[in-house]
C-alpha cells in the first residue's frame, strides 16, 4: 500500500445521508475475485442509464467534477453490507477520502485499509463544505494526515479524528496483517491457554 | 458472579478473548474462535495469503459454505443444481480450489449440509455461547443470540483471520434493547427488530453492541432471537447478543458439534455465568413495549424506514430535519408512494420468505401454517428460499413443500437468493415485493425493484391477497 501524506484535490458533494454499500457497488458487481476495475461499477444505479449511458445529471458524470478525489457524502455513509468492494470501488475511481458526520463501522475500518480516508467533521463544517462544493465546483481541498487537518479553500484548518494505530499504517504504507504476524507468540500462547470450542475438520 | 466489577455479557466475552490489550498505539488483540467463510468475501483473501506465502492458522476454526452467488432453481433429472451464470461458476470453483489448497471444510453446493452461511452455524452446533464469531458478511450479528460475539469483517480482516485467527479491534460501546411484555398473536421476533430499528434510526447503532433482554425477547425461541440479532447492522451495530439461558442450551443438545456427555455439562456450568451481571452498567439504554407492537412493514429504501402496517406513509414536509426531508423525499420517489398513504391494499408482484432473516424451520412451519389451504393470488409470484439443506429436508419430512407447492408457491434450494439478487432470483424493475429478508436498500433485490421488508406472516397473508395484508386479520379468519 502507498503511504498518504498530504494530498490536495478536487472535490464533490453527494449530500445524501444513509449511502449504503449497495448504492456504492450494487451486489451483482460482486461476483469477482479480484479488486481490480471495479471504479467503473462506482454508483452504478445511480450513475448509468439501463442501456449503460451515463446520466447526465448524476453529480459524478458532470464534466467539472471529474478527477475529484475528495467525496463529501450525507451522515452515515456507508451503511450496510460489508463488502469491502465499496471502497475498492471507491480508490478505484480516484478517490482518496471521503467525509462524513459519521461512517458505518465496517465502512469505516474497510476504508481505511485501503487508503481511502474516512473523514469525520461536525455538523457545520460538513454542510459549509457541501455549499463550498456545490458553489464552485474547482473546490479543492487539502488533506494532511501527519496533522489530522483539511485545510479550506480560505485557508481555515479543520481538525479530524483518526486511530493513532491506522494512521500509522497510513502514513507508513504497512498494512495491519505485518503486524498481526508478528504477535505469533503470543497467539501461540492464548491457544495453549483456551482449548478449541469446536473443530470443524472433525 | 456480581462481584466487585459487575460485567455486561459482552464485556465478559470480550475480556476472554484479548490476546494483546488494547493500548494508546494498538487496538485490542481479539482471538476468534470461529470464522465462516463464503465465496463472494473471500477469494481476495486467499490471492493475499498466496502472495505472502501464509497459511490458514486453524483450518479446524474456520467453515465454508456457497451461498450468495448460487442458484435456488431445482436440481435438474440428475439431481445437480445447474450454474448458468459463468462468472458465478467461477466464483465457486475458485472457493473450492481455495478450500481444497488450504485445508479448509467446504459445505459445497449441492450437499446435504450446504446452506446460508448463518443458518449453517447454529444448525450444526458450531455456534456456541461466550464464542467469537466472524465472517466477511454483515448478517454475522445473527449468531449472537447464542450469547455469542458474532460480527461482519471486511475481506483484509478474513485475511487477518485466515492467517493469524486474530482481529484487531478497538473496544465498542454498550446499549441494553429491553422489550418489556409479551407479544400478541401474529406479532413476530421480526416485528420487533423493525420497531426497534424504526425507533433508533438505520445508524443508531453506530459504535455499539446491542443486548436485547426483556420479558419479549426470554419468551422467543432460538430462531426468534437469531432473527432479531440478524438485523442488529440494520441499525448500524456490528452485533448483537441475548443473554444464553435454558432455551439455548436446549437447542444447541444434540447437534452435530455441540459438547457431548461430561463436555456439555462442563460447557453449560460455564455458559451459565455468561448472563450480564447485576449492577453492570451499558453506555447507553432503549425500552419498547411488546404489547404495543403491531406487524411492522417499511415504506421506504432503508430498515428504519418502518412502521406499523397499520400507519401511513409519513409526510415529508412534516420533518423538521432538512437532511431527513430529503432523504424521506428520495426514498419515496424510488418506491413511487405517496405520503399519508396507506400500504394496505398496494398491489404487489412478488413474496419471498428466505434469507439469514427468516428462513428457518419456524419460519417456514409459521409461513405453511398460514398458507394451508389458501392460493396464491394469480397476480403474485411466491418463492419460498429454505435457508439450508437441512432445513428444506426437515421441511419436507413434515410436509410443507406440499403446503407451499399446493397454494401455488415456488418451493427452492438453499441459499440468499432474493435477498441479494445475485443468483439471478430477482424484482424486475419497478417491481414491489413484501420479503421476508432484512434490507429495502434501492435495487437490492434486483435494479429498480421495491421492497417492503415484513414478517414471514405478513408475507403469507399478503401472497394470499395480492396486496399487502395485515395478517391478523387472515389468522382472525382461520380462528372463526
């Protein structure tokens, strides 16, 4: 995975609450074993027409929003399932962060295994950044993980929170497997200690 | 053991399963005790195991099944359920070879214990009170109406399981659910989850685990309860847990891996301690009424958009939040309804009882209990989806295919079907249908198809009518 560090980039407001997985990558996009290409299948239902042109009027399609790399959705983004194709889909259309009052939990920590960052802001700086968004669609945000801040248009800094362990593998490009293996030990040991509840190869 | 440190039941097993202690650096360590895997999560994992060189660590804690992307159509002269979609076959032949490569059981389809990946669990007996639980599925919560900490992962955290049997993951939150009372006749455990989802919003649950206790929920069975705790990520909780008491133990006797003789009596004594203590203080805490409850259908494209089958639709211009407004605004142009109607007479096009929610023995007892002797409205579709081998079997021991096949039901294989609409079982578009599963997201079941989640009786009485029925009036007939 590529460390984020500081990025800035263009942004678009989807200001829907309650995106569900399903909204993000609808099921029948998930019959792949791979991660790979699954951008164009970002929105789907939203975002195409049944003969698969895309809608004119979905924020998405709009010329002055392509290449956006911030996505500021409604509260709760990313309820639901827990496909993990959701941000797969996400990354693959260039996004890199995505802001939100709130996430779903495992919107959330998929998310951020991915190096897609989940931002959460309170209530007003959420809809001063869908006016902004929405005003002037050259929005451009800057992101910085070492100091947990986007920075506005104006310059104004806003604060967001983030694990201190995720942002480590963030901005060191590890992922948290490495880390898990590590700990081997003292696995082994925690196994030693607390016999097996079921074996299913029995 | 209310001792000096009175503990909630999912404290309890939380704290005994902590490998590494969370710290300011590093979450909690979580070991897993058992860990399902299915075809549609998972092959990404195993390309990640395969690139690094890792191995399963306990094959013997880890279970595969095919459910999501399989077909539900009947086996053909050769008893084989035929694959038509390539990609689909593919995906399956790729959890086989994954399961065969690293040693893991497969319940393949086609098998006699092959079955929706949270029907399997409690059916076999892997499903055990004070375990953790996971699976690269959000319906995980379902196990934990064993007292259980079941939850959905992503398909980096199967990885993580696959190779180390361990999570990482920070502490959540508490919230007691207690539903007070006894329920009326033709209210059901799904009737409960739609109030209590429609009581605190479709992210409510955010960041917590669910007890569900009370007078309501020690009164339903185990299929009652894995019901309710199915949909706890309904209301934005990755599980949900009842407390284990006699009701568990006596389903889990008998089963294929549950304790046998000196085990089980040494498991139950220590199941028995499991219960929330005395004095144990949750983060946060809800009451509903069982006696109020009323059968509970949605309106609109998420879970907490329910109410009372009874109610109307609610009016937009009446919400004081904007955000809300809008959202309530989209929702019913997706299901094309207007505000303050009523769903009581929408015609709809297709029934289907199944899914992780409802499709287990009871439920299809329940739903054939009320079919007998009744057709199916010409105008409707009905496919009744057994949530697993074992289920279809034991349903047809007893007769219900014939229940369902008579009144004009499509009786099917085991599997999700419907609920997710990748096996090609499917709304067309602008279709409505009542089901029996647990999500009215846009285009869930099938792309411009609406849903109206509802009880297994709610469904029957409404495939009987062609339009949607409150069922206590059908049970009130059967009475007479």
């Amino acid at each position: 995975m590529e460390p984020i560090k500081k990025f800035t980039g263009k942004t678009v407001a989807l200001p829907i609450n309650d995106i569900d997985t399903d909204q993000i990558i609808p099921a029948r996009y998930l019959k792949v074993t791979d991660k790979a290409g699954l951008g164009t299948a970002l929105f789907s239902d939203w975002r195409y027409n049944a003969d698969g042109s895309p809608k004119p009027d979905f924020v998405l399609n709009q010329p002055e929003h392509q290449g956006a790399q911030v996505l500021i959705g409604g509260n709760n983004f990313g309820c639901g399932s827990s496909r993990e194709h959701a941000p797969w889909a996400l990354v693959g259309a260039g996004f890199q962060a995505v802001i939100s009052t709130y996430f779903a939990d495992i919107f959330k920590g998929n998310a951020l295994k991915n190096g897609l960052l989940p931002i959460v802001v309170d209530a007003e700086t959420h809809r001063q950044l869908i006016s902004l968004a929405e005003e002037d669609p050259s929005t451009q945000l800057t992101v910085d993980l070492q100091s947990q801040t986007i920075t506005l248009p104006d310059g104004r800094p806003v604060m967001f929170p983030i694990d201190s362990f995720s942002k480590y593998c963030l901005l060191n490009g590890v992922d948290q497997l490495g880390f898990l293996q590590g700990l081997d030990g003292q696995i082994a040991e925690f196994e030693s200690e607390n016999a097996a509840r079921v074996n299913t190869v029995g | 053991m209310a001792g000096n440190n009175p503990q909630t039941l999912f404290e309890k097993v939380w704290a005994k399963h902590i490998v590494r202690p969370q710290t300011e650096e590093t979450p909690a360590v979580l070991y897993i005790d058992l860990h399902l895997v299915h075809e549609v999560t998972s092959p990404q994992a195993f390309t990640l195991l395969r690139e690094r060189g890792l191995k399963v660590r306990r094959p013997d804690r880890t279970l595969a099944t095919m459910d999501h992307s399989t077909p539900t159509t009947p086996r053909n002269a050769d008893g084989i359920i035929p694959i038509t979609d390539p990609m689909a076959a593919a995906q399956l032949d790729v959890m086989r070879k994954n399961c065969n490569d690293f040693g893991i059981p497969l319940y393949d389809l086609g098998t006699d214990k092959q079955g929706i990946v949270h029907v399997i669990g409690p059916e076999q007996g892997f499903t055990q009170p004070g375990m953790t639980i996971v699976c690269g599925d959000s319906h995980t919560s379902t196990h934990g109406a064993f007292g259980a900490l079941a939850f959905g992962i992503g398909t980096s955290e199967v990885a993580h399981v696959l190779a180390t049997q361990c999570l990482l993951q920070n502490k959540p939150k508490t919230m007691a659910v207690r539903i007070d009372g006894r329920l009326h006749p033709g209210i059901t455990a799904k009737d409960i989850i739609l109030a209590i989802i429609a009581k605190i919003g479709v992210g409510g649950g955010t960041g917590y685990v669910l007890e569900y206790m009370g007078e309501a929920i020690r009164n339903l069975s185990m299929e009652g309860r894995m019901t309710v705790c199915n949909m706890s990520i309904e209301g934005g909780a990755r599980a949900g847990m009842v407390a284990p008491d006699d009701t568990t133990f006596n389903y889990i006797a008998g089963r294929p891996y549950a304790p046998k003789d000196a085990d089980w009596d040494k498991a139950v004594a220590g199941w028995r301690n499991l219960p929330t203590d005395e004095g144990a203080v949750f983060d946060h805490e809800i009451v509903l009424n069982a006696d109020e409850l009323t059968p509970m259908i949605t309106y609109g494209t998420n879970p907490g958009m329910g109410m009372s089958i009874t109610s109307r639709v609610p009016d937009p211009d009446k919400l004081s939040d904007p955000n809300e407004k809008i959202a309530l605004d989209k929702a019913l142009r997706y299901m094309d309804l207007q505000p303050n109607q009523s769903l009581l007479g929408k015609p709809v096009d297709v029934v289907f009882v199944g899914s992780c929610t409802n499709s287990r023995i009871s439920d299809l007892r329940e739903a054939a209990g009320l079919i007998r002797g009744h057709k199916v409205a010409d105008s409707v579709r009905m496919l009744v989806v057994p949530g697993s081998q074992q289920v279809k079997a034991q349903a047809e021991a007893e007769g219900l295919h014939e229940i369902f096949k008579a009144a004009g039901a499509e009786w099917r294989e085991a599997g999700c079907s419907m609920c997710i609409a990748m096996n090609g079982d499917q709304l067309a578009p602008g279709q409505y249908a009542v089901s029996t599963s647990n999500r009215n997201f846009e285009g869930r079941q099938g792309k411009g198809g609406r849903t109206f989640l509802a009880s297994p009786l709610t469904a029957v009485a409404t495939a009987v009518n062609g339009v949607v029925t409150d069922p206590r009036a059908m049970m009130e007939r059967e009475m007479a």
